[in-house]
C-alpha cells in the first residue's frame, strides 16, 4: 500500500493503471475509520482493479469551527486498517495541498441545500460538492463509494455526477450498526459514556417510526410521539425528523406505492451530532 500526499504523486501512479485499462475505485472519508468505513473499502477491492481510500477532513463542509477541530484524527491507526484491508492508494493531501487559494465557486443544490442537513449546516454541501468534485478530477475514478448513512449526500453527489457529466458509477452501501443499533460513525468516539448510553435512542426512534407507519399510522402522529421521547431527555436535542421521498429528499406526509421512502433524523447529544435515516419500503 502506497501513501501519496500530493496531487500529481496520485495522479502519476494511476495513470500507469488506466493505461493498463484497469478500473479505479475511490473510498473517500475524513478518516477516524471504523467498520463502516471498511464496508465501502471492502465493496471497491472486491469489484474494482485499485481501490484509493483519500483521508482529508475538508474544511469547507464544516459550519462550525468547533466540530472541525475536534474531529477526531487518527492517521496511523487508518493506515494499518487499510493496509490489512488490501487497500492500494491512499491519498492523505493537507490543505494547502486541496486548497491552495480559497474556493471561490459555489455549488447551489437547489432544494437539497434548503432541508434537513441543508437547513441546519447552511453551507455543507457547497463544501462536499467542492472537495469531491476535486477528488472525482484528480482521481478519475471508476467507480465511487457512498454510505448510505449520509443518505442526502449521496442524493448531492448524484446530482453533481449528473449536472457535471462525471464519467463513473456511483455505488451506495448500506450503513453498518454497532450491536444496539447505533450507526457507526467517527463522531461516536466523541460521545461520553453517558451519551453513550443514551444514542440507541436515534435508530430505536427510526425503528420505531418505521413499524408505526406500516402498520398505517399517521405520519403527523408518528413525529409527534417521536418529538416527544425526545424531550424528556434534557441531554437531547432533536434537530429533525423527517419522513422523505428517499431520491429527491422531498419531505413528505404519507407514503405511497410508486415512490421509495426513508425518516431521516439529526440530533445533538451532550453537544455531539449524530445523524442516521432507514429505508421505509
Ligand atoms: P466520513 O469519513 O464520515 O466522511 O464517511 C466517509 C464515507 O463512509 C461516507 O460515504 C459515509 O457515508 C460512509 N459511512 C460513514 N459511516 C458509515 C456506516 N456506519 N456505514 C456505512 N457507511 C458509512
């Protein structure tokens, strides 16, 4: 596994690979990796010739300057992860290596920008669509790997691929759960014991929201009861909790036969973020 900083370092080594016609994969994260992570790792190794895994904590997506810096950052625990992992890349540009003068385009996702995430981290995905649009023309990877965990960026980075004419699949990979149910993510390792111990509260509110709609609940109903759990945990602060047409993350009332559906919910415990979203139907 080789670790390449610079931009023409990775462009050089993958040059030599598609001129061979080999098919590229690209995993990016911010790193502090955990399993599901290795899940979209592991997808691109198996159906792709190279797999790059970019580690870069982009600055631009974060409204908040405190969460930036403390994400965790654990570089060397990453590597030996990839490496047992089979990874071939990776990319581990700094700042100045992504951005050597401020970005001054913007990318406006139109509804997208206006709900859920959008909403409540006005600027983020002008800051996804920025970081990956460089990563997608310094890697020019075949195939991209997305978690379904971060269900409206995928629905961001579709229409980016598409406006932009970006020549690659995109795969989307379910997320991957501690054992009581709580998504995996780096910002979990920011978490107290005590909200710790309180998490399971986000995928049991989703499960449970889930099992009311089906059996023909209303949704009005449902969020109510939900909003409701939530308060009476003074540690607990819900941001959203929205059903949505699962493409174009329309928020939505009722669910119907054609379209495809999912409750996405943010909440804040103890000061920490964490978002998550399941599939209704
Ligand atoms: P991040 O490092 O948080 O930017 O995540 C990098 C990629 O891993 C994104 O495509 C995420 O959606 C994905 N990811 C994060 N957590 C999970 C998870 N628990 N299961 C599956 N994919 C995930």
């Amino acid at each position: 596994m080789k670790v390449i900083p610079t931009k023409e370092g990775i462009k050089q080594v993958l040059a030599r690979h598609r001129a061979l016609g080999q098919t590229i994969g690209l995993v990016p994260t911010m790193g502090a990796l955990h399993d599901g992570h290795l899940a979209l790792v592991k997808q691109s190794i198996s159906a792709s010739d190279v797999t790059v895994v970019s580690i870069f904590v982009n600055p631009t997506q974060f409204n908040d300057t405190q969460d930036l810096e403390r994400y965790p950052r654990t570089l060397d625990k990453d590597l030996a992860l990839l490496e047992a992992a089979g990874v071939d890349y990776v990319f581990v540009p700094d700042v100045m290596e992504m951005y050597p003068e401020q970005a001054v385009l913007k990318f406006d996702f139109g509804r997208l920008e206006t709900t859920l995430e959008g909403e409540f981290r006005p600027g983020h995905f002008n800051g996804v669509g920025i970081v990956v649009s460089k990563l997608f023309h310094i890697i020019q990877p075949t195939q991209v790997y997305f978690g379904q965990k971060d269900l409206q960026q995928v629905a961001v980075i579709r229409r980016l691929i598409r406006d932009l004419s970006f020549d690659l699949e995109m795969v989307v990979v379910p997320t991957l759960r501690e054992e009581d149910g709580l998504a995996m993510s780096s910002r979990n390792t920011l978490l107290s014991k005590e909200a710790r111990a309180l998490a399971p509260i986000v995928y049991e509110s989703l499960s449970r929201a889930k099992d009311e709609l089906l059996k023909g609940a209303k949704w009005f109903d449902v969020k109510k009861q939900i909003e409701a759990l939530y308060r009476e945990q003074p540690k607990l602060r819900l941001e959203y909790f929205e059903l949505v047409q699962s493409d174009s993350m329309e928020i939505a009332q009722t669910l119907n036969d054609h379209d495809s559906f999912a409750i996405c919910t943010a909440c804040g415990i103890d000061g920490i973020r964490l978002i998550d979203n399941l599939f209704v139907a």
